[in-house]
C-alpha cells in the first residue's frame, strides 16, 4: 500500500466579512490570543485581521468564563499564544460555527507523494492520510497526484468513498 499524506503549509485563511471594508477574507497571521479578566472572569479572544484594510476582529473563544473552569496549561497557552493552540482553536469546527466563518484552504495545504516503485505489480493501491481536515474533492486530489484528468481518475480507480463529494478524512483507492 503506497501512503499519501495531505499535510497543511499554513493556517487557512477565515471567509469572514469585515464590517469596515466588506472584505471577505481574514487571517489570524501569526495567531494571537486576548485575554481579559474581570474579576474571576475570564474573556479569551482569538484575533484576527482583515487581509484589505487591517482591522482585527476578535473572535469569542470564552465569553464570561470562571477562571477555575480553564484547564490551567490551556490558560497558560492562551497567553503564551501557542501556535499549537491557535491552530487547535481555529480547526474547530464548533468554534467557526459559534464565530460565523468558515476555512479557506485554498494554497493552506500540500500533497506528499512517496515515489512509486516501478517494480511493484498494477493495480497500485493507495492509502490518503490527512494531518488536518482539509476539506478536497478524492476526484481532484488524485488527479493531481497522478498527473491525469478527473474524467480518468473516475473511470480508473475503485474508492471506497464518493469522489465528487468533499472530504477531509483518509480514505484508500485502487488504481
């Protein structure tokens, strides 16, 4: 079996409309964390600015959280602005529902192709991991990988999933 790994480059940018420019596109860049405590409250915000006019936005992560309900190391992550954590945070599909956005992959990811050993008998059959949920039509990611038409790719390879539908978990084909 012949591993496939689609792994992210970057964070993808958030669909998330700027309420000064009406720009469609955000980034948490770099990720950054705002934290603010009111009494034994706690606000914490990820923040993110508008790729047209560079207004950030704050997006809720707690709202009005007891301290005490914060698992301490998350707490410590939040202001330490763990890389780790922004991208937990941002991958959540909870957290983009509560906040009104969705991913943008498009450039975020890549495909890592092992070179395929000439000597090894057809039909090939291929195994696709992903590190992150990157949402990608099975049709269009074998096409690239492969280096032949959707049409093709349809009519040459058994999935055990559909091909013209999204999906962002493994799944094997034969070729």
């Amino acid at each position: 079996m012949l591993p496939w790994v689609v792994r992210r480059t970057r964070l993808p940018l958030l669909s998330l409309r700027c309420v000064d420019c009406r720009s469609a596109s955000a980034t948490t860049g770099e990720g950054r964390f705002r934290v603010n405590a009111n009494g034994k409250l706690l606000d914490v915000w990820l923040l993110a600015r508008c790729v047209s006019c560079d207004r950030t936005n704050k997006l809720t992560v707690h709202e009005r959280a007891p301290v005490r309900t914060i698992d301490p190391a998350e707490l410590d992550g939040y202001h330490a602005n763990d890389p780790g954590l922004v991208a937990a945070t941002l991958l959540d599909p909870l957290f983009a529902r509560r906040n009104r956005f969705t991913l943008d992959w498009r450039g975020a990811w890549r495909l890592d192709i092992p070179p395929a050993p000439l000597d090894e008998a057809w039909p090939l059959q291929v195994e696709v991991v992903f590190e992150d949920p990157v949402p990608v039509r099975p049709d269009w990611l074998i096409a690239r990988g492969l280096g032949l038409s959707r049409n093709e790719v349809l009519r040459r390879t058994k999935c055990d999933i559909p091909l013209r539908r999204p999906t962002s978990a493994g799944f094997t084909f034969v070729i």
